[in-house]
C-alpha cells in the first residue's frame, strides 16, 4: 500500500527545516507550491518550467513565469529544472511580456560576430549560424554556449536557451562512428 505525503514547501521553510524527504518505497510525496497564489501539487522533487507553465496554462511566447525567493524573482526557463525539495519557498508568478522588449542581439558563433532576433534560440538556429545548414544523422553536432542567463552550457537537440548581448557559442560538428 502507498503513502501519500503532501510536502508544503512554504510551511516547511517557515519551520525552518532544510533537509530534504528520504526516499521510502511506498511513499508518494507531493509538494505543494503556489502560482499567482493558487495553490498546487506536483508529483515529483525538480519541476521544468515548461511544466509549471502548462499546470496554469501558460503560453511562453505572450507570458514569463518567475520564482519568487526572499528579497528577488528569477525568470524560469522552459527547460529549467527547479528544484522543490530545496531550501526556499516555492512560489511562483506570471507576467505577460511585453512588446517592446529587445528582440536583436550580437551573439558569437565560433567566434564570429552574429546579429539574431528573437528572446530564445534552438539548437538547430546555432548550427544554421555556425555551417549555414543543419544535416541530420550521420552528422552530429555539439553545441555550447558561454556569458547566457544560465552562465554557460551544453545544449542538446532538443534544446533552446535564452539569448543574451555578446553570448558565445561553439559548434562542432562530426559524423557518427
């Protein structure tokens, strides 16, 4: 028989508790958190905010999701883990975006100077940039990236990131083995 256990991530930082639950097999644990006030329950300790989004409802292209700690709110990515079982309360806001933000950038590609517009960028777009086409297998591609919001990384496939003035990427390329 399974055990439900609903963690309320803000009453547990109030208590002032910051370990994390154990794993005990037959112990579902929930945790609580809170968006634009609404109280909700997710089934497992990292959350992607694609999946937050999709809990209200979210369209990412119109509206931002952010994570409200003690003294700032953080822009959470589509493809940003946040983790629940932390210390901190979990709690949550949405915005819509505006028009006017910034949509051109100068990024670099393998060192080279790239101007792209638009807020994020795929993994395919920075292969384009870098070879000016993007082949499928038996081609393989890495890609990553340096000075983002997300200070520096490795994307895959399936991946975008936010883009930020004067981000660096490096694409290589070679065949499968």
């Amino acid at each position: 028989m399974e055990t439900k256990i609903i963690h309320d991530v803000e009453e547990h930082f109030h208590k002032g508790h910051a370990e994390r639950h154990k794993y005990d097999p037959g112990v579902i644990i929930h945790y609580k958190i809170k968006i634009n006030d609404a109280p909700y329950e997710v089934d497992k300790v990292e959350i992607e905010g694609k999946e937050l989004a999709k809990l209200v409802e979210l369209n990412l292209e119109t509206h931002a999701i952010y994570a409200i700690k003690p003294g700032h709110k953080a822009e959470v990515q589509p493809n940003e883990l946040v983790d629940l079982g932390g210390y901190g309360i979990e709690k949550f806001v949405t915005e819509p975006r505006h028009e006017h933000e910034r949509h051109d950038y100068e990024i670099f590609v393998n060192a080279k100077r790239k101007e792209f517009s638009g807020k994020e960028i795929t993994f395919e777009e920075v292969v384009k940039l870098a070879y000016g086409v993007f082949q499928g297998r038996p081609v393989v591609y890495t890609v990553t990236y340096a000075k983002g919001e997300n200070h520096s990384g490795e994307m895959d496939e399936d991946d975008t990131v936010r883009v930020k003035d004067g981000m660096e990427f490096t694409v290589t390329k070679d065949n499968e083995s």
